[in-house]
C-alpha cells in the first residue's frame, strides 16, 4: 500500500514533457522504469516526508507555487514598513519576482525588490539531482522586469556582501531563495541574517519533497539557523516550495 502511495506521487514528481520550468528534465519521463534513480527518489521523498510531518499541522498546504508566492509576500507585508527591503534570489526568467512585484505594487509607496542573478546558471553541480553547473543560463541576459524590481547582476557571492556594504542599517522583511544549490544558499543565509527583521518571511524554492532535498537550500537552512529561531508557515502541496518565518531572539 504504501509502495503505491509513493509511486502515484512519483507520477507527479517528475516533469513531464510539457513541464516548460523543468523542461531540462524531461527526458528522464520517457523511462517507464527509471532504475535506480526510481527507488532513489522514493527514499528521498520517504525521508522528506519523515522530517517534515511533525510540521505540518501547525502550517498550511497550499496548491502551487504561484499560491505559495502570494502567500509568502502577502504575509511580509502584513510586516511592512518602507524601508524595509524585499529580496530574491535566483530570477531567471522573471516570473517569480514579477509576481511579488506586483503584490509590493498594491503598497503605493515606492517599495521595490531586488533580484540577485548571474544570469549564468547554477555556479555547481545540484548535487543528489538532476541539474548540472551552467543549468538555466540566459548568457547573461536580463528578462523583463517589473519596473519596481531592481536586477543585481553577477553571482551571489559577489554581489550581495557589497549591497551589504553598501546600505547602513539594512532591515530586510522578505527573502525568496531559489538559487537550489547549497553554497549560494548558505551564501545568502549567513549574509542577511544580521539584517533580518522579526517576523520576517523567508521562501525556499527547493526545501523539500524531491531528490537531493537535504543537500541544497535545507542543509544551508539548517546550518546557519537554529530550530528555534524560524516556524514553517506553509507548504506547497504540489511542488518544493516552503516558508517560514524568523523569529529574533
């Protein structure tokens, strides 16, 4: 019974051909067995669900990503104030920090959100997945944006100490990491902790619930945040997106 449960997840867990986010991964559906990476995926989504249950009846699911999203700025801006600064990182196309920019919109007062990108691809391996360095490059192209998101161009680990730098008292109330690797996402953890307001709101892109889930943005979580110092708010039930909110202690 339980072996059934987890393959009709599996079904929806791997991309399908018409899946344009991870059309990279695509091919890997045609395989009616998978092989070893089949039985790898259900450990993986097996332990995620192990470590994450606790959670859950004091969070909410919501469907996708695009709800995920909403919930996540909305919920910062019930935190607002104007000179609190709003970040992401990992833009790629645009479509999530168009979608939070246009929610900041609604404030009326100016409030902009910065987006951190190379615009070069994954820096790395996404180890225990299926993206290798150089992954959702755009040579360095820009996308359309919002005219109240402000690109930050280059990699992470270069340019955000500087905008660090270069902003005195920094007070950042949300931050959406989709860089899905490890370093960049210790990177940026380690860097804006400081700067972090209470109760502000963190979204993970890939948190957990697929293969390599405690490798990337989970272990840079768990890493430079202690327990006790965040609560997940809520979870996609269709997807990896997770958020949570930090608690000054």
């Amino acid at each position: 019974m339980i072996r059934s449960c987890i393959e009709v997840i599996i079904r929806h867990m791997i991309p399908g051909p018409h899946d344009t986010d991870f059309g990279l991964f695509s091919a890997a559906s045609t395989d009616a067995d998978f092989g070893a990476y089949r039985y790898y995926l259900e450990d993986e989504l097996r332990t995620s669900y192990d470590y994450f249950k606790p959670y859950f009846h004091e969070a909410i699911f919501l469907h996708d990503r695009y709800k995920l999203r909403a919930y996540a700025v909305n919920t910062a801006i019930s935190n607002h104030r104007s000179d609190y600064y709003y970040l992401e990182f990992g833009v790629w196309l645009g479509r999530s920090i168009n979608q939070a920019a246009e929610i900041l919109r609604t404030l009326e007062d100016g409030t902009r959100i910065y987006g951190f990108d190379s615009f070069e691809g994954l820096r790395e391996d996404w180890k225990g997945h299926l993206a290798p360095r150089g992954s959702f490059s755009l040579d360095k192209k820009v996308p359309p944006l919002s005219d109240n998101c402000v690109p930050v161009v280059g990699w992470i680990e270069d340019t955000l100490p500087q905008f660090i730098s270069e902003r005195k008292d920094l007070e950042i109330n949300f931050v959406h990491i989709d860089t899905d690797t490890y370093l960049s996402a210790k990177t940026i953890l380690r860097c804006v902790k400081p700067h972090l307001v209470n109760n502000a709101v963190i979204l993970f892109d890939e948190l957990y619930n697929f293969s390599g889930w405690s490798t990337g943005e989970f272990k840079a979580l768990t890493e430079e945040f202690r327990e006790e110092e965040f609560k997940f708010l809520a979870f996609a039930r269709k997807g990896r997106q997770v958020v949570i909110q930090y608690k000054k202690i």
